[in-house]
C-alpha cells in the first residue's frame, strides 16, 4: 500500500494488543475513526453554517483526515510543536483542539481561542497545545518550523538562557522545551512551489533539524493541477536530494499506511537523526473552499475516481472487515458525533461577538511598550572618554547585550567572523564579521551556537528568526542591505507585524532586524543607496527607528532588543564611521526610549523635521542660514520613526509657526507626507506658512555621483527651502 524509506518502526509493533499491521490497538483504531469522521462533520456543518450566513467563509479538510489524524496520533499535544495549514482540522482534533474551538472561530466569536475574531476559519492556534498562529500566506509557516525547532534545540544546550529576567521582554515570554521534541509543519503540494519551501528544506537539511514536513497532495492548488506545478508532478523526485532527511511517499487516504509512516517519521525525528518528508497522495472531494466550483475544471469523471478513494469509507469498510466495530457500533458512533457537532454549532452561532473597542488590542507588546519610562536613561561618564563612530558603538551594544543575555542569537549573510573557525579560533585570521564589519568580533567572543552566517536567502532569516522569536529566543538579525530586503518582505509584512494581534495576543515574535540603509554614497547606485522606511512605518505591529549618531543608535539598538515588540533597525550606512555625531561608551545600560525626538538646535523661526542622514545636512543648512540671514532654525531628529514623538513636532510648530519635513527617501508618497498631513489636519492655525518637504526626487539613486547629488537632497537644497519659507 506504501512504499517508504527509512528507519523501521520496532517496539509498539510487536506489543500484545496492538492489531497486527496497524501499529494500532482497537480503541485507538475506533478513535482514529472518530477523529476522521468528527473532522468531516464539522466541515459538513459549516458549510451548512456559510449558506446559512451564520459564517463567512468555508475552506474543509476533506479528504485528508487520514494523513491527519494519523499526524495528530503520531505525535505529542502541547510537547511537540505545530505549524499547520488551513486543511488541518483533524490533525487539530486529534491534538486535542475542540469543535466548539473551532466553530467559535468559524462565526468569529469573542472567545474564539485562536484569534478573538480575527483570523478566518480553520486557521487554527492553540498556546496549550503548540499549535502556531497561521497566517493565509502559503509556505511562509515552513520557515517558522524552522526557527521554532532551531530553538527547541538552541535551549536543550543553554537551558539556562530559558530562565526569566525581570525588566525586559523575558518577563513575559515563558520558555519551553524538552530535548526531544519534534516540529510539525504541514503544507499541499501547491506550495510547495513557493520558494520558503525550498528556503526551509535547505536549512533543515544543513542543520539535521526535527521537522517532519507532511505534504498533502491533492492534486490540485485551487484549480491549478499538480503537473502545472510540480515539474513531473511528483514532489517527492523533487526533493529526494536532500542529505539527512528520511522519506516516505504514501497513499494518505489509507489510514494505516498514513500511521505507520508517520510514527516512523516522526521516530526518525526524536532520535535526531533530521527531518523527515511525509508525501500523501489524497483527496478533495469538495472545492477548494467554498468560494470556489471545481466543477468549472474537473469532470464528473474525475470526481467520480476520487469519491472511490474517500478516506472516510474506506475505514469504515475496513473496520468493518477486521471486526472491529459492527455497523450497529458504527451507526452509534456517527449518530453521537453528529449530535455533538450539531449541539456545539448551535451554541457557537450564539456567541458573544467581540467589541469594537478591542481592534486596536495586541498590535503591539500589552506588557512592555518600547516607550517605557524604563528605557530612559543618562549616559554613564565611564573612564573611556574616547569618541567612538556609530559602527563602533552598535558592536558593544550588541556585545553588551549577548553578556546580559544568553536567549540573543544573531545570524544573517556574512555576520559571522568565519564560519570554517579553526583559523579563527588558532588566531590566524581576523574573522569578517559583516560586510559593514558590525557584527565583527561576536562570532569569537559567543560562539558558533549564537553567532553564524546564514544562506543567501532573506525569508530565511526573517522566517526562521520569527519561528525562534515565538519560541522565546531573541534574534537580532541583520539584512545586509535595505536594497535586499525585500524577499523578506512577505515574512515582515504578513508574519512578523502580525503574529501578536493576529492571535489576539497569544503568540508574539519580538526580535530585531538590523538593516542599513540609505544613500550618499558616491558611487552606491541604484541596488546600494536605497531608502523605503514609510513602507515599514505603514505596518502596524513593526516598530521603526533610524539614528543619526553614535549615541543615539546605541540607545535606540538597546531598547530594540530589550523591548517585546519587533523592531526594524535602520543604520544608516554613511554614518557608521562619520566624525559626525561620535560619541563615549555611555555605559552597559544606556537605553532610549522609542518615540522621543531629539531637538539638535534649538531655535524660534522655523522647526525642521527628519532624521537619519540628513540630520547632519540639515544642521549644516541650519548653521549657515543663521549666520547668513540670522534666521533661528530648530532642527529636530526624529530618531524614532514608528511611533514618532507628535508632542515634540506640535510643541515646535506651534513655537514658530513654519516648517520643513525633510528626508532622503522619495518626496510622493513618503514618510514625509504623513507627517505634512497631520501638521495640516492639526496645526492649521498655526502655520503661518505652507508644509514644505524637501526630500529625494521621485527616482531611484544614479551611479554617476554627479546624478547621485542631483537626485538625493543636499545640503543646499536644505537651506534653499528653509531661506523661502523663513520669508514666506
Ligand atoms: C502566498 C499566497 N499566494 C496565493 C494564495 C491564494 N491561495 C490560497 S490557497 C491556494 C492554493 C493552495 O494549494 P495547495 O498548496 O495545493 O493546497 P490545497 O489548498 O490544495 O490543500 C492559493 C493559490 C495564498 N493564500 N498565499
């Protein structure tokens, strides 16, 4: 019935009470009946309930309760960990989720566990049972499984970094573990052609992790069959390269053969030896969900092959045979299963909805906001007076933070010192340590376990890092350039703003990406220069920051990491080793508070607002003016982007009445922009003067520096604007 690959499945074979060949005694075979057919009757209600309009969406694991139920039975709730997909419901059940879970998600209720309203149904969470928020995103989960086993392990070898600490986000993130624990993610073979699939199978494969992959394939991605995107339309060919990984191809309609090949998977996983990949071929026996008529591109004919494979008759059938249950037996199990669907779906439908007032709940972190009072502080006069550049101050941050804290993990493209260490580690080379030489030093100093280059591949380290991150590690990961962060903008913008209020609060995954950023560069060009920060601060569940100096990215970089919320780091690059803005080493506690702007020269006839690399440019446009025309400009550095310190921008508005939104980035559509309509919408009757911004031209940045300087705003064009709306 199988074919397979691996490891044999040994002692509970042979026990006394098992039924020969199932691996199964015969409660758990009635059981594993029960589940599946639990999971086609609550699939069964709901599409009752939708066309009912009691719910608002229908997507149904039909066809595949055999594959998982025997997932769900294979492994172990609240132990193990899960990353399921939206045809999951009877791996769900069989973990323990309940019906009434579920349809209280279905009619969005209040007290829905998963989500509080929020996520469609089926898109199952359960913090007692291991069960990770989901987004609708296919393949994004399989690197969450990847981080979240990368943890697992990461704490069997430093279990005392699980310890608590008060005052910072390891106050409120509980750790758990155990040495053997196995990581489940589940996907179809639709998604299989999204690249975080195959970002997920390389480092499960390099790192020997204990992920077991269950592939469900039905045959089709809505109405896209296999061939179309699979090439030979076996996944299974596909991925048979892959070192350390055991493999199974089944038919995961039959629930025996789906059992012994997932106990054998998941066996091969706890003994370490690395992932596993369990192929079931299954069925769908309804469309893809109910928005959706397979009937437009399935023949009758087709339909009719596939109802002949239906995973729930053919265990009936079977249990029939064998003797196990009578249809007597059968009948009374099915009529109490519908009784128990039907009761729950009548309570659900009543349910108390959630209220208004709750939307903005657990967007960000309830239990400590990176704008604390906490995170304020003086920098401390240490014997080391020298002036150190931004790129100097980030690295003892960052080392500061690895001493205090062991639950720290920092990977990304090239961050490492040397990943082939013997030289390293026999001092006969230096070590890299980031191609900005940020990271450089902390490779030698913590290890390979919590410093290590990751593969060229940005979802990988934004997908894992958040995986860790629910698991209550913290990474601080680096993107190499802002240029290259967008193939981890799917994981940033759908994964990581989400996770906490997307599971009203359940789960969360702060951690911080450090990211540099920007132009100025003479020569940077197009793919080295680029700026892109409203398109982050228009995210809610990301906080973003920027610094022009030394200090003040130490400060900020401290209280990214501290915090419980996701932070996006950005470092201006023309600034790492500027004499601008060095400052001393204020000491191993030195934090910022988010959402506090800087006044860097105070003045009386015009407030300047930016931040970043043109804070210095400002300033300078700012000096002369003053000089040439005695005009008092107030320059103020925002620092924090999201959020951003309103109070100080009214408070100086309100002072001198005219103002200049400045930054590098874009003028349409830019960061500027919000903050010129908000002056607008509130500060009308202040302003003697229209909002002017003065920001980059709508391009991308040229190679030539003679363009690169006509595109980017300089100094010159700074003072310009100020001189004309000083006059106004
Ligand atoms: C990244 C992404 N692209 C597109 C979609 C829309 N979509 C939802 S399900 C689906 C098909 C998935 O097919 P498959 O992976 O085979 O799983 P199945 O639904 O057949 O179980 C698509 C295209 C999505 N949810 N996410």
């Amino acid at each position: 019935m199988a074919r397979q690959s691996g490891t044999s499945v040994g002692e509970r074979k042979k026990t006394i009470e098992t039924v020969p060949e199932t691996l199964m005694t015969r409660d758990e075979l009635v059981k594993f009946y029960r589940l599946m057919y639990l999971s086609r009757r609550t699939d069964d209600r709901e599409i009752v309930l939708k066309r009912q309009q009691k719910i608002f969406f229908q997507i149904s694991c039909a066809g595949h309760e055999a594959l998982l139920v025997a997932a769900g039975m294979a492994m172990r709730p609240g132990y193990d960990w899960f990353f399921p997909y939206y045809r999951d419901r009877a791996i769900c059940l069989a973990l323990g989720n309940t019906v009434e879970e579920q349809l209280l998600q279905a009619v969005g209720a209040a007290d829905d566990p998963a989500s509080g309203g929020r996520q469609m149904p089926s898109h199952w969470s359960s913090a007692k049972l291991n069960i990770v928020s989901p987004s609708s995103s296919t393949a994004t989960q399989c690197l969450h499984a990847i981080g979240c086993a990368e943890a697992g392990r990461y704490f069997s070898r430093h279990p005392e970094a699980a310890a608590k600490h008060e005052g910072d986000y390891r106050e409120f993130k509980d750790v758990k573990f155990h040495g053997d624990e196995v990581v489940y993610v589940s996907i179809g073979e639709g998604a299989t052609s999204q690249g975080e699939f195959w970002e997920s199978l390389n480092t499960a494969s390099n790192g020997k992790l204990p992920v077991v992959y269950v592939v469900e394939d039905n045959g089709y991605a809505i109405s896209t069959p296999v061939e179309a995107n699979t090439p030979g339309g076996n996944i299974s060919r596909l991925v048979a390269n892959f070192p350390n990984f055991h493999f199974a191809e089944i038919d995961g309609t039959d629930p025996i053969a789906s059992y012994s090949a997932m106990v054998e998977a998941v066996a091969y996983c706890r003994a370490g030896k690395g992932p596993a990949l369990v192929h079931g071929h299954v069925i769908r026996p309804y469309s893809h969900s109910l928005s959706d008529d397979e009937r437009l591109y399935r023949s009758a004919e087709e339909l009719e092959v596939d109802a002949l494979k239906d995973p729930i008759s053919r265990m009936q059938m079977w249990l029939l045979r064998e003797g196990i249950l009578d249809a007597d037996a059968i009948n009374r199990l099915e009529r109490q299963v519908d009784e128990e669907v039907q009761r729950t779906a009548d309570k659900a439908v009543m349910a108390a909805l959630p209220k208004i007032d709750s939307i903005m709940r657990h967007v960000y972190s309830e239990d400590l906001s990176p704008l604390d009072a906490r995170f304020a502080s003086e920098p401390e006069a240490t014997a080391d007076k020298t002036e150190r550049t931004m790129a100097d101050l980030i690295n003892c941050c960052l080392k500061d933070e690895m001493r205090r804290d062991e639950r720290i993990v920092v990977f990304g493209e090239d961050v490492a010192d040397a990943t082939r260490d013997e030289a390293l580690r026999a001092g006969k080379i230096k070590g890299k340590g980031g191609v900005f030489k940020l990271t450089t030093g902390l490779q030698t100093e913590f290890g390979n376990h919590r410093v290590w280059n990751s593969p060229l591949a940005e979802a990988n380290i934004v997908g894992r890092a958040i995986g860790m991150a629910v698991r209550g590690l913290k990474p601080v990961v680096e993107i190499q350039f802002f240029d290259y962060i967008w193939p981890a903008m799917h994981q940033m913008r759908n994964e990581l703003s989400l996770m906490r209020w997307r599971s009203n609060g359940v789960f969360s995954c702060p951690l911080v990406m450090r990211v540099p950023i920007g132009g100025y560069l003479t020569g940077g060009s197009i793919y080295h220069s680029q700026s892109g920060e409203s398109i982050f601060t228009h995210t809610p569940g990301v906080r973003v920051v920027m610094a022009s100096n030394a200090l003040d990215a130490l400060g900020l970089l401290r209280t990214a990491i501290r915090c419980d919320d996701p932070v996006l780091f950005l470092e201006h690059k023309r600034l790492y080793r500027e004499t601008f803005g060095r400052a001393a080493y204020p000491g191993p506690d030195y934090c910022i508070p988010f959402g506090k702007a800087k006044i860097v020269r105070p003045g009386k006839d015009l407030t300047v607002i930016t931040y970043g690399a043109v804070v210095p440019r400002a300033l300078q446009a700012a000096q002369k003016l003053h000089r040439d025309k005695g005009v008092d400009v107030e320059l103020i550095d925002l620092r924090s982007l999201s959020p951003y310190d309103w109070e100080a921008i009214a408070e100086s508005v309100k002072k001198t009445n005219r103002v200049i939104v400045a930054h590098e980035d874009m003028l349409s559509w830019g960061y500027g922009a919000e903050i010129a309509a908000r002056i607008g919408e509130e500060l009308f009757h202040d302003l003697d003067a229209p909002v002017r911004r003065v920001a980059a031209m709508d391009v991308f940045v040229a190679y030539q520096p003679l363009l690169e300087d006509a595109i980017l705003p300089q100094s010159e064009d700074l003072y310009r604007a100020m001189a004309e709306i000083a006059i106004f």
